[in-house]
C-alpha cells in the first residue's frame, strides 16, 4: 500500500514522489507565466488600459469644462462669458496643488495607494457623470440666458461685461 505502479511504465514508485510530482506541477506553471513577456501579461495590460482610460478621462474633462461652461443654455452648456470661467478653474487650480502637496501624501501613508487610488477613480467617475447636471443648478438658479450670479456668485466684472456687451451688440447689430 506505501508504493502505486508509475503511469503506464511498470514502475513501483512511492506515494510520496507521486505527491512531490504534483507539488511541483503549480511552480512550473508559475514559471512559465513568469517566463511571458511583461507586455503580454494580463495584470500589466489590464494596468495599461486602466490607466490610459483615466488619463483620457481627465484630459477630455480638463478640455470640455470650458467650452461647456461657455456654450449658450439652449445648447446644454452654462453660458458663461470667458471672464467668469477664470475663477472657477483658478479655484480649481488651487485645490488641485492643495491636494497634491499637501493631502495626497497623508492620505497615501494612512490609506496605501491601492486604496486611494481606488477612491480617487470612483470619485472621478462620479465626477465625469455629474458635471453635466450643473446645467440644471444653472437654469433654477437663473432666468437670463446667462448664469452669472446663480453659480458663480455676483461678480463685479459680470456687470461690466455684460453692460459692454448689450452696448456693443445693440450699436453694431441694431436692438435685440
């Protein structure tokens, strides 16, 4: 009963080399993974994908932000004039350096990276999905065509801005 006939070669081999072949069938398979390319692993290509999405994520809010912040309401945008996007993305600015110099690194030793990260792309998302349903908040706020002091707050320039601009509209282009 201590020894079983090997597969097929006549062979009396003990149980224990039998269960010491089978141990080592798992290490030769990590072997082999190991000995696949990096680019073609599954970890570093999903990793990849990951990130290269976030990236785009990003760069395609950083770019639209303005030009949905400067599109008319009837186009689904928030009609702000140049002069009134120039705080929100200062502010905007601040809070990114704030955030990278300052919270990100406590956060990181108390949290780990995984975890953040995690939180930061969840946050992301949420982000990305509810930026457009600032338009709403937008159009309760206000009943002009522009936004100016519902989301923005009164800002002097608004005034002047919009002052010059149904001056020069109305002397160039007759009365709207």
């Amino acid at each position: 009963a201590a020894a079983a006939e090997g597969a097929g070669s006549g062979l009396i081999v003990p149980q224990t080399c039998q269960k010491q072949q089978h141990t080592t069938k798992p290490a030769t398979t990590a072997a082999a993974a190991a000995a696949t390319p990096w680019y073609q692993q599954r970890s570093v290509v999903l990793s990849l994908l990951g990130y290269g999405n976030t990236c785009l994520l990003f760069c395609a809010l950083d770019e639209l932000t303005p030009m949905f912040a400067s599109a008319p309401m009837k186009q689904g945008g928030l009609s702000l004039h140049e002069v009134q996007l120039a705080g929100p993305l200062a502010f905007n600015g601040v809070c990114l350096m704030f955030i990278s110099l300052l919270a990100y690194p406590r956060l990181q030793r108390a949290l780990g990276t995984l975890p953040l990260t995690r939180i930061g792309l969840v946050l992301a998302v949420i982000t990305a999905l509810l930026t457009p349903s600032a338009r709403f908040a937008a159009a309760s706020s206000s009943s002009s065509s522009s936004v100016g002091s519902g989301l923005i707050g009164s800002l002097p320039q608004h005034a002047a801005l919009a002052k010059g601009l149904s001056s020069s509209s109305s002397s160039s282009h007759g009365t709207i």
